[in-house]
C-alpha cells in the first residue's frame, strides 16, 4: 500500500487540504476581526465590513470549493488513484 | 416522467425534466395571476398553491418508488453533482432560513451575519475533510462509517445517539413549521395543517427512500428559490430601477444609517434600545460572534442529514463537485437575505417610524391580525386599538416611536410581496416556497432518523440476515412511527423543543466532528480513543446546553459564579409570602440566574465550543495510550482515502 506514488499523492492531497483549511480560516474568522477598520471604506454603498460578511467571504467559499473540487482531481490524476 | 422506473434513462433526461416542471410551474402561477384578475379569490389562491404544489411533490414520489436496498438508502449513487447540489440546498435551507432568517437579520443587523457566515463556510469542511471519504467508504448512514471505523457496535450506537440528538428535535421544528405556513395561507386550523404537512412529507419520503427524497427535494429546490427571489428582485427594481437586490441595498444601508440618526436627534428611538444595522458587536460580544459561527460551521460539517447527501452521487470526484454545487444554491438564498432585511428596515423607518398612528401602512394591519405585528404592546389589528393603547404609553405623542413597534422575524420575508405592491398569486408563491423549505428539511432529517433505526439498529444489530423485503418493510415501518411521533410531538406546539433547534450544531459538531474527521486524517486514532472522545465530547456539550438553559441557579453556584443580585433574587425567593410571589420571584430569579450562567461568558448556543476541544482532547489522549489500530485497519484507511477502486463497504444482496 505505502509505496512512493502514494506517499507523494497523499502528502500532495494533506497540502491542499491545509490550504484550504487556511484560505477558510482567514474568510470565516480573521478578516472579520478587521470590521470596524473595513467600514471605513464604502463600496456601492456597502460599508466593506458589512459587506465581506454578507457577501465576500460567502462567494470566497463557493469559489474555493469549485477550485478546490478540480485541483484534488487534477492530484488524483497525477497519481493515478483517480477514478476511472 | 414514466422514464423515472428506469433510472439511468431518467438521470440521461434531468436536464429535460426538470425544465419542463420549472416550465410547468411558471405556467401555473401565470395562469393563477390571470385569475386573481379575473376575481379569484385570495383565500382560493392559497389553497391551489398548497395543494398543488404537495401533490405535485407526492407524484415524484410516488414515481421514485423503489425495492431495491441501495435504492432505498443512497438513490442507487446515481445522483450528478449539479442535482445532488440542488437536493442538498433543499435539505439544508429550513422553514426557519426561509422565512425567519432576514427577519433575524432585520432585528440583530450585522451580528445576525453570523448565521450567513456559519451556515455557508462549514461546506468548505464537508468539502474537504469528510465528505469524499465518507463515499469512498460507501456508508448508508453516518454510524455506519463509525462502526466500520471503529470496532463495531459500540462506535455506532454512539453515532445513533448523536443522529437522534441532533436530528429529532430538528424535525420536530419542520413539521411545526409547515403546520404554520399551511394555517396561515389556507386559514385551516394548525392541528390540522401539521398532519397535512405530514402526508405530504409521508408521501414524498416513504416509498422510495433516498431515491424519492432526492428528486422531490430538486423539485422543491426550485420552487423555494424561485419563490425567495422573486419579490425582492421585484421590489429592487421598483426602489432602484435595478433588479439586482444584492448590489442595490448598499443604497438601503446608507439611508437606513442616515434614518437612524435622524430617528436619534427627533426623539423617536434612544441609543440603548436602537442598534445601528452596519455596527458589529451590538447584540453579541466578538467572542460569541466567533463562536458562534465555529459551532455552526462545524456543525455543518457533522450533522447527519447533510452528510449522507453526498453518499449518493457516482463517485467521489462527482461527490466533491457537489459539495461547491450545494453551497452555490444555498449562496444564492443567503445572500439575498441580507438584502431583504435591508428593504425591510428601510420601509419601516421611512414610512412606519415617525407616522402618525393614523396613517400607518397597510401591511402593518394585515400582519397585526395575525399578532405578528405588535403597536405599543397590542396586536395592531385596528387603528383604535393602538391608538388607545399607545395614549397609555408614557411619552407617546400619537407618533409611532422606535419602542413602540415589535414585529416578528417571519414577517419580513412574507410582507416583502404586499409592501411592493404585488398581486396576491406572489404572496402564495412565498408561501409554497416556505413550504418546500420545511417539507424537504423535513424528509431528509425523517429519512436519516428512520435509516438509523431500520439500517442501524435493526439490520445491523438485531437481525443481520433479514432478507431485502423485510429490511425496506422495517425501514417503511419505522419512517411512519418517526413522522407521526415527530408530527404529534409537534402538533402539541412545545416551545421547549423549538428552542432547542439551535442546539442541533453544537451537539452534531462535538458529537460526529472529531470521530469523523481524525478517522480518516489521523490513523493512530483508536477504537478506545473515539469512543472516550464522542463521550467525552457529547456529554460535556450537553451538560453546557441543559444545565445552562434548565438548572442556571445550581450551574451559577456550583461553579462559584454567583453575583450579589443573584444572591438578593435568591433571597426574594425564600421571603416570598405566597404562591404568587413565590412563583414571580422564582422567574425572575431563574431569568437572572441564566443571563450569568456562563462559561468565560460564552452563550449557551454556542456549546460546542468546549465541546469540541474536549472531544479532540481526549481522543488524541486516549488514542496515543492504546495500541496503534492493526494493519487491516490502516489498509482500510488508505482505501478510504484513495478515490480510486470503488466503495468500501459492499451491499450482499442489493
């Protein structure tokens, strides 16, 4: 089971999976800490905080998982454990 | 739809089907609009609304009947993503996200953000810690895989408490929500609307399992999405000549910011009890924001109904698609309801705050004889009435002031349509919407309550060897016993069970979370370590979430939070005279001692907070001092992970 390719794959797949546990942390939590800073700015009429609450941080999510569905594929394949 | 018996015939035509049901639908409400013209009455509107639309829901139900086990439990894994996407949108958006989410965000502005932020991001976690693993392995519950992973018996028992935890009092919520939906719209009384809803759920849930669940929940998908965009687009337009709301409320903010103000200087509303919508921070402190949306998102990621969504799709690239698929449907609901909120707040402060009590709005009227709509304390059912009531409020001039006004959340949602001036067919159209919402939520948490006892508890445990037949007729049995407990549970309008509905996240996260995710990412995990863990995990959770609610006066004392109000209140209690008073005081003490029944301040609905660190904690601890799993077991868990060589666990007799 453990040969080299698996290994890689494995490591390969663990990586994004931190990236994107990164990626999540700082759109559900740290740029919320900033709230008061960001509606300084005001775009459309949205204060900036506001607004990546309401709406920028949930298109962040939808966007990273359509990325994220197609870049562990693309590692699969790579490695040759994707299915046929 | 006669192709739906044959499935891969009917998967090759989705596309077909499902254009020529939006195309249906619209036709209906088209024609439904051309007789309200014509004279049809509203009351009439209502009842083809509700009825047809369950019908409808109940024929593809009917059409998805199935004997075939995997079938029954997963849909045969042969949903698409873009489908499967669409059901999982439908199983997650509730009754409550529907109707009473832009209400909450009316009523709490940006810290209401929370719950958009929670109930979208925990997708990511799905995405990518559980759920391709989760249909590697091929489970047809979550205990299954616990089971699988951790030894047996035990492990899933575990997992069977945690479903039913989280899950029961959920339904409950849904069934109480169709009941109100459907008396409020067609005026039959709520007992009644609660077991009409149940039929309709029965219908949809009973005969094809998984397999109905899925194709009804698409149906009901666009119906609830068609039915939430609708009127605020609509409205959009009509404010700002732009039919986008999500970008023209940015508008609404900043006159809604300027109205607050001047709402200040004239004396309509103080600062202590209006909060301004853009200001954070207002309702909850940063710590129970963030907390809040951490119990959510995991949450999210370990509640069983969700889970088991994506069990169904063909293989696990398609079930990772899926997951992005689902959370753009469920995007589109929610960030709509930001803006609703926002048009709703404008409305209020432009033409109902600072009004005369003569020249209220209608739709205040029309929501106040439903007792939705409170003017200085009485339901606003007639201008004498609130006008006699508010002469005896003190300060009140015969102006309506911020104080004065109380609206319930679910009003935001379904006044939208009267507010801009819509015919009556699309308050209708909100009302099948809000329907669909709680009818697929509900057949989904049905099902995966029902599939624990038939597949778990029965198949599993009691009789391993029950031929096929039996096994779907235990599964249609114990379906019908859950729905009709659950609607009778519901029928009794037990408000303690509504609100322990938010209790669901943090009882799912602290109990599935840890077990799920370290089984598959962490090998080392043991069979001692998991069970040490969800124990460990659940019980501390729970003991938060009742102690806090139920027993707040021995919490405050036995963990020396007591304050000197605490102790007076207490007093009061053991002084007061007779039964009256002692009850009154006993509130009130009882009231108090909950506002300071806290952990490090943390609020009750935010539980797993403690819950989930505990839960890692001791399954970390636990796991390092027992033996490593054996080498069949880590070969089980590269074969989890790998996507490629189909699922794990196999079906005997399919």
């Amino acid at each position: 089971m453990a040969s080299g390719n698996d290994v890689a794959w494995w490591g390969k797949t663990r990586g994004l999976m931190i990236t994107m546990l990164v990626i999540w942390a700082i759109f559900s939590f740290f740029i919320h800490f900033f709230v008061n800073s960001l509606n300084e700015i005001v775009v459309f009429g949205f204060p900036l905080g506001f607004y990546m609450a309401a709406q920028g941080s949930l298109i962040v999510f939808v966007v990273m998982l359509f990325w994220f569905a197609r870049r562990q594929d693309a590692i699969d394949r790579e490695h040759g454990v994707a299915e046929d | 739809m006669a192709s739906r018996h044959d499935g891969s015939d009917f998967t090759s035509n989705l596309g077909k089907v499902y254009g020529l049901y939006t195309g249906g639908f619209a036709a209906f409400v088209i024609l439904l609009a051309i007789l309200e013209q014509l004279g049809l009455p509203n009351r009439i509107i209502g009842y083809l609304f509700v009825f047809f639309t369950i019908a409808v829901y109940a024929g593809i139900g009917i059409l998805s009947r199935t004997m075939q086990v995997s079938e029954y439990y997963v849909a045969g894994r042969r949903v698409p993503a873009f489908y499967n996407g669409m059901a999982t949108g439908a199983d997650w958006m509730s009754g409550a996200s529907f109707v009473g989410m832009a209400g909450t965000l009316y009523a709490l502005g940006y810290d209401g953000l929370a719950f958009v932020l929670g109930w979208t991001g925990g997708y990511v976690l799905v995405a990518v810690l559980v759920a391709p693993y989760l249909r590697k392995f091929g489970a047809y519950t979550v205990p299954d895989f616990l089971a699988a992973r951790y030894g047996g018996n035990f492990a899933r028992l575990l997992g069977i408490i945690v479903l039913f935890c989280c899950s029961f009092t959920y339904v409950v919520a849904q069934i109480y929500a169709t009941g109100i939906i459907a008396s409020r719209f067609i005026g039959i009384s709520f007992e009644v609307a609660v077991f009409v809803g149940l039929l309709g759920i029965l219908l949809c849930s009973m005969l094809g399992g998984m397999r109905a669940v899925t194709w009804t929940q698409v149906a009901q998908y666009i119906v609830l999405i068609v039915a939430y965009l609708i009127p605020v687009i609509w409205l959009s337009a009509q404010k700002y000549g732009v039919p986008v709301p999500q970008l023209m409320y940015g508008h609404a903010l900043q006159d809604i910011a300027s109205l607050e103000q001047q709402m200040l200087q004239n004396g309509l509303a103080t600062g202590e009890k209006l909060k301004s919508h853009i200001t954070p921070f207002t309702t909850y402190n940063p710590l129970n924001f963030f907390g809040l949306i951490l119990c959510l998102m995991i949450g999210t990621a370990s509640l069983p109904h969700i889970l088991m969504r994506y069990f169904t799709t063909p293989s696990v690239r398609e079930a990772r698609k899926s997951v992005a698929w689902s959370l753009l449907f469920i995007f589109l609901l929610y960030f709509t309801a930001p803006a609703y909120a926002a048009f709703a707040k404008l409305e209020v402060y432009q033409n109902v705050i600072g009004a005369s009590l003569d020249a209220l709005p209608q739709w205040i009227y029309t929501y106040g004889q439903l007792g939705l709509v409170k003017v200085c304390g009485v339901n606003a059912e007639a201008v004498e009435a609130i006008k006699t009531a508010c002469a005896g409020v003190e300060g009140n001039t015969g102006l309506l002031r911020f104080p004065d006004l109380s609206i319930n959340n679910d009003v935001i949602v379904i006044s939208t349509p009267e507010i801009a001036g819509l015919p009556y067919v699309i308050a209708g159209l909100v009302a099948a919407g809000g329907l669909a919402a709680s009818l697929s939520t509900a057949d989904g948490l049905l099902l995966a309550i029902a599939n624990a006892l038939s597949h778990d508890i029965y198949y599993k445990m009691v009789d391993p060897n029950a031929p096929t037949g039996r096994r779907l007729l235990i599964a249609r049995v114990l379906l019908i016993i859950v729905a009709v407990f659950a609607a009778w549970v519901a029928s009794t309008r037990p408000a303690d069970i509504l609100s322990m509905v938010a209790w669901a996240f943090s009882l799912a996260a602290a109990g599935n979370f840890p077990a799920l995710v370290l089984g598959v990412w962490w090998k080392r995990t043991t069979t001692a370590g998991a069970v040490a863990g969800i124990i460990a995990g659940f019980a501390v959770t729970a003991y938060y979430l009742v102690a806090t609610r139920y027993y707040a006066p021995g919490f405050v004392e036995m963990w020396g939070l007591a304050t000197d109000k605490f102790e007076t209140l207490k007093a009061a209690v053991a002084a007061a005279g007779d039964e009256t008073a002692r009850a009154a005081a006993s509130a009130a003490f009882d009231k108090y001692a909950q506002s300071i029944a806290k952990w490090g301040g943390v609020n009750n609905i935010s539980a797993a907070l403690f819950g989930l660190p505990v839960g890692f904690i001791v399954m970390v601890l636990v796991s390092l001092v027992t033996p490593a799993p054996s080498k069949e077991m880590q070969d089980f868990i590269d074969e989890i992970r790998r996507p490629a060589g189909g699922v794990v666990m196999k079906e005997k007799a399919a």
